[in-house]
C-alpha cells in the first residue's frame, strides 16, 4: 500500500463514523477510484484540533501513514 496513492492535492477524506474514541474517515484511492478506504483517527491524539467532515487528505496524512503501518487502513 502506497501513502501517494492516498495523498493528492485534489483528494480528500470523507467523516464515516464516531465509535469508542475513534473517529472513522473514509478516502479513496486516486488509482482506482472505486476502491474507498476507512482509517482511523484516536480522539485523544487530536488535542484541541477541530475536525470537518470532509478533509483534505493532505491534512490526515498523518493518521492514514499510520493507519497504514499498524494494518487498521482497510478497504471498505
């Protein structure tokens, strides 16, 4: 799984869902645009940031790369 295939100017992550701490964004994948993805984004690692129900994926890079990393980035 490539990060790029995610991260695009032109891309942007899409709020899915709120359950047990973690907000739920969904995004999809700039190589083949019907393959949509979810990951994972811990309350407590937001802080006071403040958090739209649609992102630029720029913007959540960070929570997809890990996402990616810990194999919670899955495709939905």
């Amino acid at each position: 799984m490539n990060i790029k295939d995610f991260v695009t100017s032109r891309n942007t992550a899409e709020f899915d869902s709120f359950r047990a701490g973690v907000f739920y964004y969904k995004i999809q994948s700039m190589k083949s645009p019907f393959d949509v993805y979810q990951f994972q984004i811990p309350i407590e690692d937001i802080g006071c940031a403040t958090f739209y129900a649609s992102e630029k994926s720029v913007s959540v890079t960070r929570w997809i790369r890990k996402s990616i990393e810990n194999k919670t980035f899955i495709k939905i």
